[in-house]
C-alpha cells in the first residue's frame, strides 16, 4: 500500500513511527476514497433525476453505514432483510432507466 504511493519507501521507513502511522492512515484513506468513487461510478448511469445522489452524500451514507455494521451484531434475518431492500432498490432503479428509455423511443 505505502510503496505503491510513495516511490522511495527508504524515506517512510526512516520517519518516525508516529509519521508512519500517520502516513498509513491516510494511505488507507485514500484507497477507501478510490474504492467509494469506483463503487459510486458503476451506479451513476443508472441514476436519474430522482434517484441521484452526489458522490460526497454517497460516501458519508456509506461510511455511516460502515460505522452502525461495525458496532453492533447483524442476525442472518436482518441481512437477509437488508439484501432484499437492496435488490428491490435495484430493480426499480433499473425499471426506471428501461421505462425511461421506452419513452425516448
């Protein structure tokens, strides 16, 4: 991760280690950001007009979303539960899209 982003990795490994922790963080910061932008660009064609959402509210919904998942106990039912919300969510964004290409026709 660290030498992928710094091209002298002698250079990160003389800092002290509370730089290097410093440093790590932030690389793991920035990967999150890359990973959320590619996540969030692969569904930006099928948003529309009422579906769409910014990427910055994308990715502070999703971090909410990271932080109540790590705090508590899922059940098998609750994600089964999730993922039915979440396919349905997907259905109507992709029932959208095909109605609207229908009008266009």
């Amino acid at each position: 991760m660290l030498a992928s982003r710094y091209s002298n990795i002698e250079l990160v490994n003389s800092l002290p280690w509370t730089d290097g922790i410093e440093l790590i963080n932030k690389a793991i910061e920035k990967r999150n950001e890359q990973r959320d932008w590619d996540m969030w660009i692969s569904i930006y064609p099928t948003m529309d007009k009422k579906s769409f959402i910014s990427f910055e509210k994308f990715r502070s919904k999703k971090q909410v979303v990271s932080v109540m998942h790590c705090k508590k106990h899922i059940s098998a039912e609750e994600i089964i539960e999730k993922a039915e919300e979440i396919r349905k969510l997907h259905q109507g964004i992709h029932e959208g899209v095909a109605m609207e290409d229908r009008r266009k026709e």
